[in-house]
C-alpha cells in the first residue's frame, strides 16, 4: 500500500501518518516476535498465553484510544483498526481481546462514564485489567433488545439476575460492561448499562465455550444471581442503555473488519510464498496464469474490504455517524475473508487441509466475523434502512 501523497492533494484511504506508520510497524513487530511463536501451542490449549497479556498492556495496545490522563495512549480508532489488523495476520484470538477492550469496553466509558467511573476504572482498563461486554443473552442475539436480565433499584443499589451468553474475553476480564433491563414496562427504553467487577456478590463466570475458530480466545456465560452494583455504577443515564450498546456496536463492527481483513491477509500471505515455492510439471504454481488470476482476485477483493473498513474508521475519527460504513464494512469484510480463506485452501492442496499448515487456522478463524457483533443479516437490514430511509 501506498504511504506517500503528493503535494496539496487529498490522502489515499490506505495513506497513513507518520505516526500511523510507526505504530503499525511495533504491533506487527510484536506479532511476529512473541504472538507468532505462541499461536500453535495456544491453539492446542484453547486458551492465550497468560504470559502474553502483560505484553499487550505493555505496548499500550488496550487503552488505545483512552486519553493520556487516564493512562491511555490518547489515540484514534484507525490506530485500534492497525492493530488489530496486524495482529489478525499473525493470531485472530490475541487481536480479538485488543479489539473487545478498545472498542466495546474502553470506549462506551470513556464515551458515557461520569468522570468518577472514568476515574476508577480507565486506569485500570489501561494498566492490566482485561473487560468484558455483555449483551448477549441464551434468548437473545440478533434481538438483542429482548434480553430478559433484570435490574432493580434497591437503596445504594441495584440488583441484577439473569445470564449472559457469548462473553468475550469473560475468562480473562475483571471488568464487565453489562446491559440489563430496569423497567420491563419501558420495553428496550429500559435498558441500562452497568459496569460489574468480577468479585460483586451475586457474580459468577460460567463454562467456557468451545469453539470451532478463535479457540485461544475466551467465550463465556456468565451468571448473574442477585449480583448487587452500587448505583454509582450505571454507565450512562438510567434507561439508555440501548443508546449506548447500538453506538458501542457501531464502533466495535470496525474492530470486525479490521480483524476479518486482517485475517484474509496473513493467508493470503501464506499461499502467495507456498505457490512460489511448490513445484508441479516442473515449474512453480504461481507461473500458471489459473492460479495467477486466483491470487489476483483474492488480492482485489481484500484491497476493496481494507477501503471500506478505513474509511469507516478515518469518518468515525472524524465524528461521523457511521452506522451505515460501520455495517457495510464489517459485511463486506467477513464476506471476502471467507472467500479469500477458503481459495487459499485450496492453493495449498491437500497440505491446506491439515494444521501443519496455517491456512486451515485462518479459514476456522474467519467464519466468526459473519455472526458476532451483529449477523450478516442484521448487517443487511441496517444498511437497508438507511439506503432506504
């Protein structure tokens, strides 16, 4: 890509600062030197390597866009979408934890937290405490606004009861944004958001999922039996909750895309060194123009989604809304990582199949990006809408 302008003419999509350049060479850096190393073995464990988290605070890779005053490194969500894309090329499990802290947990609060809540907890979300956001519930996904956890008033308090589902990073996190209705009779105006420690009475983290990709990365229930949150710990006003969940998604949908292309890169990495190396009629497989044109296709496709999911991140720095970019971004990506991985698959022959090879790895890791953070379907619906509006 392209990282010079000329003079007095707009910036590329893809053209980054200084700065931008910097940072994105220390992560990928830092993928390549300690993620890469580890990514069978926490493969194989189903877990990452603890040793590896210090790491990632370390690098200021989870407080990104957290201001400095908080202990934050005071950046942008295309520093976020760098990072998580470097790291995606290497491991989609270690880049998802950056991606959930930054965009699901620092942001909504440092976006809604009253100065006390930013106070207390920012520092710590920075300093080497992993969070956690809960939405999901066993009844509800795409329909989120039907969750059924309850939330009611009780003096200094408020009591919680009820489940969450699909809990990322929820074995690791200390810190846990969770939404829970406080006036069933509000319907979804009802909805609040909370910010729960692991340790509050009544909390409890349940058995941990196992997945068919991302398997290092942690996916949870948690249970939540008269868990007691000080009232201080509303995130937002009383009722807003789902104000702050569409906009945190918005936000989190570029963190998708950014991991999905970051995925479809690294395998199609993979399979354009294996097709220069690997000899049939005695000659490489990237001299035959069939496989020339595949790698072309592949290449085009990923250019097309990494345009999309930059542009959403450069209008969301911005101050744009982006809920329409942010859903079409992380549609498109996710469509073209799964096609890309799967070709690259199939460049490798019979090797592609097996885990002595990483594109098998990346082709289980790229199917996720069609389901969380809001389906493929309810991607469409949200862009119908607005195309239609």
């Amino acid at each position: 890509m392209a990282t010079e302008t000329a003079p007095d003419r707009p910036a590329a999509l893809t053209s980054l600062t200084d700065e931008e350049v910097m940072f994105r060479s220390a992560v990928t850096e830092f993928a390549e030197l300690e993620v890469r190393p580890r990514v069978q073995a926490m493969e194989r464990a189903g877990r990452l390597d603890p040793a590896l988290i210090p790491q990632l605070f370390a690098l200021g890779l989870m407080g990104i866009e957290v201001p400095e005053d908080f202990g934050g490194a005071g950046g942008s969500l295309m520093m976020v979408t760098l990072a998580v894309e470097a790291i995606s090329r290497v491991d989609a499990a270690a880049a998802i934890m950056v991606d959930v802290q930054n965009t699901l947990v620092n942001y909504p609060i440092t976006r809604y937290g009253s100065d006390e809540i930013k106070s207390r907890y920012l520092p710590r979300l920075t300093g080497g405490t992993v969070g956690a956001y809960a939405l999901s519930e066993p009844g509800s996904g795409s329909d989120a606004f039907g969750l059924q956890t309850s939330a009611t008033r009780s003096g200094s308090h408020f009591v919680l009861n009820g489940r969450k589902m699909w809990i990322t990073n929820g074995a690791e996190a200390g810190v846990f944004v969770v939404f829970a209705n406080a006036d069933r009779a509000a319907g979804y105006k009802g909805i609040t958001a909370f910010i729960v420690e692991r340790d509050f009475p009544g909390f409890r983290v349940g058995k941990k999922e196992d997945k068919l990709g991302i398997r290092a990365s942690s996916t949870v229930e948690l249970m939540l039996d008269g868990c007691e949150v000080p009232a201080g710990n509303v995130l937002g006003p009383v009722g807003q909750g789902y104000k702050i969940a569409i906009e945190t998604l918005n936000e989190g949908r570029i963190g998708i895309g950014a991991q999905m292309i970051g995925i479809a890169g690294g395998a199609l990495s993979a399979a354009t060194e294996y097709i220069k190396e690997r000899k049939q009629f005695g000659k490489p497989l990237s001299d035959f123009q069939g496989i020339q044109f595949q790698i072309a296709q592949a290449a085009t496709e990923l250019e097309a989604a990494r345009l999309m999911v930059y542009n959403a991140a450069r209008l969301k720095d911005a101050g744009y809304d982006i809920a329409r970019e942010g859903a079409m971004a992380k549609l498109f990506a996710s469509q073209v990582c799964e096609r890309v991985t799967s070709r690259c698959v199939e460049l490798f022959g019979g090797y592609g199949y097996t885990t002595d090879y990483p594109v098998e790895k990346f082709y289980r890791d790229a199917k996720i990006g069609t389901i969380y953070e809001g389906t493929s379907n309810m991607q469409l619906q949200t862009i119908a809408k607005a195309v239609l509006r």
